[in-house]
C-alpha cells in the first residue's frame, strides 16, 4: 500500500479559507441587514411605526 500524502489534492492554504469565511460570513450579514431594511421599510408602508 502506498501511503504517500502528497498523492492526493492539496489543501488550500490556511489564508485562503479564512478569506473564504470572512466572506461568507460578511455576505451573509449583508442580506440579514437588506432583509430587515425591506421588513422595516414594509411596515412603515403598512403605517406601522417601530
């Protein structure tokens, strides 16, 4: 058996998957907050008042 770890596809690098959290962690935080603002923007259209 060949147990040779370089044989298989290689990792990204650390940096390169914290950048991919970061954005989707960001992206994510962006659509909750464009979410809240139409939510919010509807129920002062409806004469709701927060």
């Amino acid at each position: 058996m060949n147990d040779d770890h370089e044989s298989g596809p290689r990792r990204p690098p650390w940096l390169r998957r914290l950048g991919w959290l970061v954005l989707i962690w960001s992206a994510s935080v962006v659509t909750l907050a464009g979410v809240a603002a139409l939510m919010r923007g509807l129920m002062n259209a409806l004469g709701l008042q927060v």
